[in-house]
C-alpha cells in the first residue's frame, strides 16, 4: 500500500482531513473543483453560537493547507477517473485540471489582470447579489491567491474562437488578420502570465485511501415558486444573506436590500424552505437551518438596530451545546418575533414584498409587509456526488446523500476498503460536527497506514 491519501473536495471537512493527515507525515493530494479552498465556510460571515469570525476561523487553515510540505493541492479540478489497481488495491487516480488561461507559475497574484478587466458578470460566490469581474478570485482570502478567467463570458476568447471557428471573418475590412477583441489583461499583467492557449490538463496521481468529503448544496429557488421562484431581487436564500452581514461581501457587512440598496427595516425569515417536504422530494431536516436563521436575525439587528426582524418556523431544533440558550438570545435580547407557522405565499407590491402566514399558537392569520426575505432553503446533496459515488462504487441513500457502512459505529467509514467519508456529503451538519468527522475519518486513514507500516 502507497501511503498518500486523497482528499475529495476541500471545504472545512476536507480542509481538516487533510491537514490531520499531512502533519502526522503522510503524503495528501486534495482535490477542489473551485479556484480556491474553503468551501461555503468561506461565504459565512460569522459562526453560531459564539458569532466568531468564519474567516478567523478558516483562513489559518487555508494558508496552512497552501504552504504545506506534504500537501499537493490541486485546485479548479476535478475528478476525471479512479481505478482500483488489483495487485496492490492502491487507487489511480487520473486528475482533470481546468485551464485557467493563467500561467500560476508566473503569476504572483498582483491583481492587475482583474483591476483592469473591464468586463463584469453575476458572482455564484456572492448568490447573485454582487458582480465579479471576467477575470477573478473567488475572495481576497483565496488561497491560492491565483485568478481564472471565466471563458465563456470572456469577450477575448470567445472572439478569438469565433475567428478560428470561422463564425466571423479572419480579416478586417483591411485585410489585415482579425484580432480578438479586448485583451485588457494580456496588456497589463505585468509578468505575461495570460496564456490564451492554454488547455484542460489530465494529471496522474496513485493513493492508498480516499477521503470523500464532496459537500453540499442549497435548494434553488426556482423550486419554490409560492415565495418568488427566484424572481423577487429582495427574496434571498440564507448564503446570500451572509453575504450581506460579511465584511468581505458586496456590501461591506452593509445590510442592504438588493433591489434598490436601502436598509430593510422590516426583515422575514422562513425556515423549512423545501425542507421537510416529502412532495418536494426533500422530507428530511436539514439541521442548521435553526440555529443559522437565529443567528442571521442577530446580526441583522447589529446592523440594523432600529429593524425589526421575524421568523415563521414550522418547529424548532436547537440540539447542540449553548443552542437553546442561543436562540432564546435572539428572542429576549435582540427582540426578533418568532411566529409557529408556515408561510403559505408571497409576493411583491410596490417595494414592499407582501407575506402571507399563520400563527398556530394564537390561531391567527399574519401578514406582513416586509422590505426583505430570508429563505432557509434546504441543505441538499452535490450534483456531482453521484458521479463519485459511480466511481468508487460507494453506495447512496433515497436523498444522494453517501451512507456509511455502519451509521451508528463506523459513521466514517464507506462499505469499500479504504474509503472513507466526511462531512455534509453524509448528510446535513454544522461545522463542530462536520471538523469532528473529518478527523475522525484522517484517523481511520492514519491507523491504516500505521498497521501497514508495522506489518511489512
């Protein structure tokens, strides 16, 4: 057995896994289909229950992880193939490394290339609430510190491909030989680390364990078409939200309605969105919603303090140290309105979005002409899981979500030999949890590295 692990996926969970593994001396390769690490713990503006800084938190790890020795990092990549090797059961793993149109040997991470692109579109990163430029890091705590360039919005290469596709002339008016258009960055980066030419690049890579820890995703909104379907500006999903409250977000850690960039004075919160919904294809509970939800409604009233925040919620799930006490926090200090009940529809009058619920526990309809929406959308699995689940044989449960091989003994452990599992791919989690679990997983690898050193 090789003794090199391969890490799937670098959010929190995969980030820990990793770094437990590497300094106990063991080689790591980590894998992460975005440009840089971090995973969504990267976009939350603090953490429940301390309200500690996420990015306090995480970027002591991510620098970690970037300098690391034992650590081969492989970002804006992804998973092309895994063969199980039948003479030693060693892993080849073959490595898709997107092209980037930056040299990151050249690069030093200056910033020129996206101060000077003039182009900019709508920022997955921010959920659609702020833009990024053409060129781009997903945040200025990236690590890598290194930019991409978004090719299908790149106006020079997609003109350079119509030229050579013959979509457009190969000559001007001139005769001189078509030019693409734009090129800002290839003028002003300063070392010439714009490589046009460059191609997606396969790399090779053989390990003697994986550690799946692939995440999750959100329910999208589009899904919910009784709260705007996505077409309200001022009805956002959670992750949005904390893109608001952080400091690193579009608007400075300014609570700002999306549609015109005035304070929200009057805020909603509806838990359970697509969550616990059987006909939605979502009957679980996807755990964090809670606690997030109470800590969003504090942190708006930080900002906001003469605002006024309300949550519908169907029931709720504190069950985790200084939760409970948490959340009657956010009621006793912070004043936010908790209504039992569900939201049965909203919808936009004039600048105001018009929600429609009940109150249970008075036996009442509400309604409530709010200036913001907060959707506490459903924790769901990667689409990509399954393609790695295909891959490794692991099996998945009627969600997507991974299953262990014993859920109540061996939560880490996949039914296939030296596969390991971690994190919100398992299923949904909070951060406490999700770390727990990763090194739980590194250790299941460390012993069975440690057993194959005594043994041979």
């Amino acid at each position: 057995m090789i003794e090199r692990a391969l890490v799937i996926g670098a959010g929190i969970a995969g980030i820990q896994a990793a770094l437990d593994i590497a300094n106990s001396g063991y080689e790591v390769v980590l894998v992460e289909k975005e440009p840089s690490i971090g995973g969504h713990m990267a976009q939350l503006s603090e953490t429940f229950p301390t309200l500690d800084c996420s990015q306090c938190i995480l970027t002591p790890r991510t620098v970690e992880v970037g300098h690391h020795e034992k650590i081969r990092l492989y970002t804006y990549s992804e998973i092309e193939s895994i063969q199980k090797d039948s003479n030693d059961g060693d892993f080849n793993v073959t490595i898709r490394r997107r092209a980037a149109y930056i040299d990151w040997d050249k690069c030093t991470g200056c910033g020129a290339c996206q101060e000077k692109c003039p182009f900019k579109v709508e920022s997955i990163f921010e959920r659609g609430i702020g833009p990024r430029k053409v060129v781009y890091t997903l945040s200025p705590q990236a690590v890598p510190n290194k930019p991409v360039i978004d090719a299908e919005n790149c106006r020079y290469l997609q003109s350079l491909w119509d030229i050579q596709a013959g979509r457009i002339p190969a000559v001007d008016k001139n005769g001189n030989p078509a030019k693409p258009k734009c090129g800002a960055c290839l003028k002003f980066c300063p070392t010439e680390a714009i490589d046009f030419e460059q191609k997606d690049s396969l790399i090779e890579e053989k390990v003697g364990a994986i550690i799946v820890a692939t995440g999750y995703d959100l329910f999208p909104q589009n899904r919910l078409p009784e709260y705007g379907g996505g077409k309200i500006p001022d009805v956002v999903d959670g992750l949005a939200f904390e893109r608001l409250l952080a400091a690193s977000g579009p608007t400075a850690g300014k609570v700002l309605r999306p549609s015109d960039g005035k304070p929200p004075l009057e805020v909603v919160f509806i838990q359970c969105s697509g969550s616990r919904d059987p006909e939605r294809g979502v009957p679980y509970c996807s755990k964090i919603c809670c606690m997030y939800t109470a800590k969003q409604a504090i942190l708006y009233k930080h900002r906001i303090p003469q605002g006024q925040a309300y949550v519908f919620y169907i029931d709720v799930r504190a069950g985790g140290k200084g939760y409970e006490e948490f959340l009657n926090r956010a009621q006793e200090e912070d004043g936010v309105v908790y209504l039992r009940g569900k939201v049965s529809k909203l919808f936009r009058e004039g600048d105001k979005i018009i929600v429609k619920g009940a109150d249970t526990l008075s036996n009442r309809t509400v309604e409530i002409a709010a200036d913001m929406v907060v959707l506490a959308t459903a924790v769901i699995p990667r689409a990509t899981s399954r393609k790695i689940a295909e891959m490794l044989n692991l099996e998945m449960d009627e969600n997507g979500f991974f299953t262990a091989s014993n859920e109540e003994l061996e939560p880490v452990v996949s039914a296939e030999p030296r596969i390991f599992l971690a994190g919100t791919g398992l299923g949904p989690k909070d951060i406490p949890e999700t770390v727990a679990q990763a090194s739980g997983a590194a250790a299941k690898v460390l012993s069975m590295f440690q057993r194959e050193k005594v043994t041979a």
